[in-house]
C-alpha cells in the first residue's frame, strides 16, 4: 500500500501545475472597467463599455452583491454584445487606501471583516455564474510578506475558502495585485493548492504601492495572469500614501514591454483599462489609451 503524501506537500504539488495552457494564436481583447451595485445602474453601465467601442468589461457588483443584479446584467451584456470576463466586489466594511490603515481594513487579511468580504465573494460567484461570467476578484488584502505571521494562513484559509466556492461555480478566482509583492502573491496562490487561483495583474498597483513593477513581475507571476488591469502611475513619495495615477503612457509602467512580454507568455486574456478619475477627463484618458494598446498589441500579435 502507498505511503500516503502529506497534506501540504499535495497541496504544493497542485499549485505547482499552472492553470490550463492559454492558445498561442488568440490576441487579447481590450475592455474596460464598468460597474453596476442596482438593477437600475447596469444598462448604463454596459452601454457605457459599448460606447466605448470595447467588446470586453470587468464588472464591479458594489459592496454587497445581489442576485437580483443577474437578469438585467445578463440582457444587457447580450443586447450591446459585450463579455463581462470578471466580476469585482471587495465586500462591506470600511476600507482606507493608504499605507497606515490599508493593513488593518483592505481585504481578506483584516480579522473583523474577513467572514462577511467571504460572504460577499460566495454571492459575487453565484451573481457571476447566473450571468456566465468566468472569474471574480478582488484585492486580497496586504498579505504579510513573513509567511511565519498568523496572519499569513489566516488570510491563505480564506481565499482558499472562497476559490472553492469559485472552483464549484467553474470559475477562476483573481488575486489583483497591489498590496503585496510578487513574490509573496506567488507563495499565496501555492499555499493555497488550487487550480483555479490566477492573478488579475495590474500594471500601476504594484508601483502606486512601492511593491515592484509589472514587467519583472511578470518573471515572477506570469504563468498565473489571466486578468490584467492597464493603469499607469507613480511611485510613492510620501510614507503614509500610495503614489498617484495617471494616464496610460504618462507613468513609470512600461507598457510595450509588458505587452511583449505577455505576447510571450502566449496571454490570450482581457486586456481591461482602468482609470480611477471621473468626468469627461476619464472619457478621453480611456479613449487614449484604447488607441494606445490596441497599437502595442497589433505590434506584438503581428510578429
């Protein structure tokens, strides 16, 4: 009779195996980010993705998802012909996006928030089933970089529990990265031990934090990208804030390597622009770099 193998050497060897092997000829599509917490929001949110002349979109299902949201989402995506490729909730509970308090209330590593973000992830999964939408995500939290921190399992058990729930709807779960280095994200999704556990990459974040750049993290954690958020930013120069935003092409992120690089990887995924401002500078920001990346990708898909 075989020895049987430990629990976490198992596990290891699981996450060992990248997800399923992305086609080599497929070229990314573009999208942007849109979001919708009512039924009374999700027409002009879709609308706005089309107006946009985008075929792809993330769709951000607010604080608290409701199934109620599936119906609506699911006409509109199919009346202007748009593909929803995620679903994004960060759950309730107040969150600061700074260095001092972001620890203590971004994510699944809080304590006092942790069970009801779970809860809210689960209803993003079913909502995002309803609609047939293959993936959530969501920020994880700022995951402790000293894996002997009991924080550090704490936070592993819970995206473990809400990536099975995620598994059983037949759905990727998305660790956006940001708040955590790439090498602590990689150590993550191996603890975790299951297959459908990938990153949503996003460009700016790993800079806006300090934490790295996405084009040597794409050494790192590139066979485990299947989403990616095209922002741009600035490092930090205060201790106490993250750096800031601004236009694609404008920032420290090098886009056409990272596009050469996901050309690479063979990255068959959504290439999906965020721009976290609002009025008509967003508009013509997204409508920029649209034209940006599109131009980067047909350079790198044509070789």
């Amino acid at each position: 009779m075989p020895l049987p193998i430990p629990r976490r050497s198992f596990l290891e060897a699981i996450a060992a195996v990248p997800l399923a092997a992305q086609s080599p000829s497929a070229k990314p599509r573009l999208g942007v980010v849109t979001s919708a917490s009512s039924p009374a929001e999700v027409d002009r949110a879709i609308a706005r993705v089309s107006d946009f002349g985008l075929p792809t979109c993330q769709v951000g299902v607010g604080a608290e998802p409701d199934a109620k949201l599936a119906a609506p989402l699911k006409e509109a995506l199919a009346r202007y012909r748009i593909e929803a490729t995620a679903v994004m909730t960060l759950g309730p509970g107040r969150m600061v996006w700074d260095f001092a308090r972001g620890p203590a209330t971004i994510g699944l590593v809080p304590r006092a928030t942790r069970a009801q973000r779970i809860d809210a992830l689960k209803r993003a999964s079913d909502l995002a089933s309803l609609c047939g939408i293959p993936a959530v995500h969501t920020h994880c939290g700022f995951l402790p970089e000293v894996p002997s921190d009991p924080l550090y399992d704490e936070a592993v058990a819970a995206i473990r529990t809400v990536a099975a729930h995620c598994r059983g709807n037949g759905q990727t779960f998305l660790m956006e990265t940001g708040q955590e280095t790439p090498i602590t994200l990689l150590r993550a999704i191996r603890d975790v031990g299951l297959d459908n556990v990938g990153v949503n990459l996003d460009t700016a974040n790993l800079i806006l934090y300090g934490k790295g750049e996405p084009v040597g993290a794409l050494d790192v954690i590139g066979q485990y990208v299947r989403g990616l958020h095209a922002k741009d930013g600035l490092y930090p120069t205060d201790p106490n804030d993250l750096g800031k935003e601004v236009p694609i092409g404008t920032g420290r992120v090098n886009f056409p390597e990272v596009i050469r690089r996901l050309r690479r990887l063979n990255y068959s995924g959504p290439i999906t622009i965020e721009r976290e401002i609002e009025g008509p500078r967003q508009q013509a920001d997204i409508l920029s770099s649209k034209e940006y990346l599109q131009h980067l990708i047909d350079q790198a898909w044509s070789t």
